[in-house]
C-alpha cells in the first residue's frame, strides 16, 4: 500500500513513519508539495491535516482531489472535526474524519484496511 502522509508538524511525522514503518510512505508538509507527489504517484490512502504551516489549507486539495479522476481513501486527522466536517460541501467517497485525540496507530491501520 502507498500512503501519502500531508502533515506540517516534524514530530508527527515521525510518529507516522515510526507507525507505518514497512509500508510505502511519502510524507510532505505543504499541499503543493502533495499536489507534486501526487502528479508523480499513485496513492492508495492519504493522511491529511487541514491547517497546515503558513496557514495553508488542505482543504484545497481535499476539493482538488475530490474533483479528479483520483480515489484515494482520505483519513482527515484534526483536532478541529466538529467544524471542518461543516466547512466542506463537497461530498466525496472514501473520506474519513478522525479526531486528533483518536487517531491511533491501531485506528489509523484499521482505516487503512478498508481500502
């Protein structure tokens, strides 16, 4: 499985790479290094974080994502779910939304299975 891990915060990415160690991991932390990553593979899953450094917003390429020919399974991991969720009108197969404080090594696996 490739996932694409889009997450700004170094620690967190470590985290991830620790939790996915054996998979086929991309990570990056801007939606323009997402958008280069994506044009160059395929990705099975991506793992997004919304509020990205500088203020950047993944919800551009959750909306970009959404309205091409990609389907990949997106894991929104953020503390701010209640209000994102309600931000995004476009409605799109395969989005799961994950609170922060929810978001587990096992929990994160178990999306993943379900790709």
């Amino acid at each position: 499985m490739r996932i694409l891990i889009v997450e700004d915060n170094k620690g967190q990415q470590m985290v991830y790479q620790h939790w996915f160690e054996g998979e086929t991991l991309d990570l990056c932390d801007s939606v323009d290094g997402a958008r280069e990553l994506i044009k160059k593979k395929k990705y099975d899953a991506v793992i997004l974080d919304l509020y990205l450094k500088d203020k950047e917003s993944g919800f551009r390429l959750l909306e970009e994502i959404a309205q091409s020919k990609l389907r990949p399974k997106i894991i929104i991991v953020s503390a701010y779910i209640d209000q994102l969720q309600e931000m995004f009108p476009v409605e799109m197969k395969g989005v799961t939304w994950i609170p922060k404080e929810e978001a587990t090594r096992e929990r994160l696996k178990e999306e993943l299975e379900r790709v």
